[in-house]
C-alpha cells in the first residue's frame, strides 16, 4: 500500500515536472528519424535510440530527482516516515521503468523492430530499472547537478559500449554475461534472449539491492547527524 | 570590473570543484580526435566494404560544424546548470544584491562562458577541422555558436523552475542543434520549416557562403535571446 502511494507521487512528480511531455516529444521526433532512415538500417537504429535514451532514463534523471528531493527535505520527511528505504527504491525504479517502457514499445512499433513483445518489454523495463539503481547509487553521494553528470559518464560508457559492440556484430557469447548485452539481445529477440533475461535480472536484483543499501545508508545520515 | 571577476571566479572554481570542467573540455578533445581520425578512418574502411567511392565524404562539413557547435553547447550546458543550482539555493538573489549586481551575474554566467567556448572553439576548428576553412569563416561560424548556445542557458534557466526540469529541458534543448543536418538532408522546400532554428542557417551559410544566412543565422539567435531574456530576466528579480 505504502509502496502503491509512492509509486502515485513519484509519477505524479514526474508528469508534473514535464517528464511524459518530454517523452511525448521524443517519441514522435525518434519515430519521424526512423521513417527518414533507409529500411535496412532501421531496427539497429531503434535499437540504439530505446537503449541510449528511454531505457537510460533513469541514469540522466536521477539526479536531478534525487538532489531536488535532498534540497526539499523531501528525503528527511520520508526518512521519518514508516517508508522503509526499499519501498523508496522500488518505487523510483518502477515509475521511471513505466516511462521508459511506453516510450521504448511506442518507438519500437513505430519503426516496427519489435519481434517478440514479452522479451522486449522484459529487456526495456529490466534494463531501466538497472540504469535508474546506478542513477542512484551515484546520486545518494554528490551535491551538484554537474558532478552527477560527470559520474555518470564512466557508468554509460561501461554498459552502453559491449551492448553498441555487440549490436554491430561482435557477438562472442562470454559477452552475453554483460547487462547492458542482455537489454540489446533481449530487444533484438535474439538467440540467447532466453539466457539474457536471467542474467540481466540478476543484474537488477544486484543493483537493486546495492542501490537499497546507499539509501538506507543515506537515510541515516540525513540531517548532518549519523544514526 | 573586480566584483565581476570575482563572480566569474567563484563559477569556474565551482565547475572545477565538480570536474565539470575538465570534462567538458576531455569530452570536446575526445571528439574533436574522433571527427579528425575517426571519422576518415570510417569513410575509408565503408568504401572498400561497399565498393563506392564517397560515403561520409559529403557530411565532413556537417562534422566540422558539429564541432564548432558542440564546445559552447556544452560550456553553456554546464552554466545553465550551475545557475539552476545557484537559484535554488538563493545564492543568484543573494549575488544580485552585492557589488556583482543582477548585471554582473548575468554577465559572468551568460557572456563569459560563452566568450570562452568561442575562443575554445576557435582553436578546435582551426586544428581538427576535416574541410577547408578560412580564418574569417572560423570567426564567424563559432561567433554564431557561441551566440546561439547562450539561447540554451536562457531557455534553460528561465523555464525550469528547479534543477530536475532543466534536466528535462535540456534533453529538449538539444532539438536546437536539430538545424545542422537539416540543409544536408533535406534540398526541398521542407527544409524552411527549419528555418527559426539559428543551427539551420548557420548549416545554410557554410554551405553557400551567402551573407544573407548570416544575418538570418543572427538574426534568429537575437530573436530567441530578446524574447527568452524578458523571462529570464523577471526570474531573476
């Protein structure tokens, strides 16, 4: 119940301060690209749009959502509140997933790439939630808008360059152990999609749980005082 | 002027503080190097493959501008930002009432960083530009840049009222670099429903050279910055 009320804040935030609209737009721009671009480079090309941008989300946006939270006390009220740091967490990483997955399965049948919808909307969702638990991760820690952006470029390079290498054809199957791999090859329907969706939600629970453990941790030392 | 350079001061020391600095200028070097090797390397392993003799040949100058954009996009980006965090935390009214003034701080947050992405940029395009460029049009092409990017920090910091909106807007203000490829792609009439991008004339006047896209090219910027300015500006009372 806790959880479901959070989860109705946390997307009421989000439309608020302009995060569908800005899909919205997104969504239309991405989907006018793809008819622009020859057929053949089409469903590589929607692939990189859903994993570089909607399935990202989280990790450009946390950020900024979890700094405006600090900067409101928002974190100090639900700190004291019963909400235990989970249910914040789950809460994050499900309402900025439901974003990520519309806006991905909108590209994705626009440019018409989608081939398998249950491995597609796992490979979206899953790999949202993974990239909004580095969001953050990253996020517990810093104090300004800017120093998250630079931390989170070695983030994004170290999961989006193996899945772009294994999208333009470096495929040893070693690599498929790699999340950002899973999210691609799950997208893609492809051979290992099967393999990938156990990986890349072991990868999640992960991340999720070291992302439970830096706000549980946060929570405590709100406020200047360590308990 | 002291006041002033104190201001500015405290805002290069900030985005130092943060790395933002350093890595806005790794980040321009690292493309820069990418467009200079990369790109050719590209073009030439994308001929033999397809047995063509051009490919990307004719997008060099689309990657040349690209750069010279990319450097104050970025600068301002980062400026846009720390101004939001400033205002959130008071710290711009506070400024706008000590010896820097509402003048000051729009100067050393707006024109200064912009002034340095020209001059950075300036340096860039000189070394690793892919097409010929003379003196003159590297002046010119990144003085239009550098004024257009100054749009980025007004519409950011004047439409979002706290720093996860201007996250939000400035994924939406990269729909103003959208102009570039626009000329290239597009030969039609379609084309002019580009046209109040400041990007789509600055892409049309390397093209033809025609002192017409430059003025348009300015003209757009002042007009975007004219009408954005009014609101930035009651934002900052």
């Amino acid at each position: 119940m806790r959880t479901k009320s959070l989860l109705i804040g946390d997307i009421r935030f989000q439309f608020k301060y302009g995060f569908y609209f800005l899909y919205a737009v997104f969504t239309i721009l991405y989907i006018a690209i793809l008819y622009m671009l020859p057929g053949r480079w089409r469903e590589q090309a929607a692939i990189i749009m859903i994993f570089t941008d909607p399935a990202a989300m989280g990790l450009f946006f946390m950020g900024a959502i979890i700094l405006f939270e600090k900067g409101e006390r928002v974190l100090n009220s639900i700190a004291i509140s019963p909400v235990k740091p989970y249910e914040y967490v789950i809460s994050k990483l499900t309402s900025i997933a439901i974003i990520s997955t519309a806006a991905a399965v909108l590209i994705g049948l626009g440019g018409r790439v989608i081939s398998n919808y249950i491995y597609f909307i796992l490979g979206v969702f899953l790999g949202s939630c993974l990239f909004s638990c580095i969001g953050i991760i990253l996020a517990v820690n810093i104090k300004t808008l800017n120093q998250f952006i630079v931390a989170t470029i070695p983030a994004e390079i170290i999961i989006s360059l193996p899945a772009i290498a294994w999208l333009f054809g470096f495929k040893p199957l070693w690599l498929i152990l790699h999340p950002g791999v899973c999210v691609i090859e799950l997208c893609q329907n492809g051979e290992n999609a099967f393999l990938a969706m156990f990986i890349l939600a072991f990868w999640t629970f992960f991340a999720a749980v070291y992302a439970w453990r830096k706000v549980r941790k946060s929570f405590k030392s709100l406020g200047g005082i360590k308990l | 002027m002291k006041p002033l350079y104190r201001s500015f001061a405290m805002f290069i020391k900030q985005i130092f503080k943060d790395s933002m600095l350093f890595m806005v200028c790794i980040a321009v070097v690292l493309t820069a190097f990418f467009i200079r090797f990369g790109i050719p390397a590209a073009e030439k392993f994308l001929c033999s493959y397809f047995n063509k003799e051009a490919i990307l040949l004719n997008y060099y100058l689309l990657c040349d501008l690209f750069l010279a954009l990319m450097t104050p996009y970025m600068f301002c980006f980062a400026s846009a930002l720390m101004m939001l965090t400033e205002y959130d935390e008071n710290i711009a009214s506070f400024l706008a009432v000590t010896p820097v003034g509402k003048k000051g701080y729009v100067i050393s947050r707006l024109i200064f960083p912009a002034g340095i992405a020209f001059i950075v940029s300036v340096i860039i395009l000189s070394i690793f530009s892919l097409t010929e460029w003379s003196v003159w049009m590297i002046i010119i092409i990144c003085l239009l840049t550098s004024v257009s990017s100054v749009i980025i920090t007004l519409f950011l910091f004047s439409f979002s009222h706290n720093r996860v909106e201007g996250m939000a807007l400035g994924k939406l203000s990269g729909i103003l670099m959208l102009g570039l490829p626009v000329p290239f792609f597009l030969t039609n009439k379609f084309q002019y429903l580009f046209s109040f991008l400041p990007s789509f004339w600055i892409a049309k006047l390397c093209i033809s050279e025609n002192g017409i896209y430059l003025l348009l090219a300015l003209a757009t910027s002042v007009i975007w910055i004219s009408i954005i300015y009014k609101k930035f500006s009651r934002k900052m009372i």
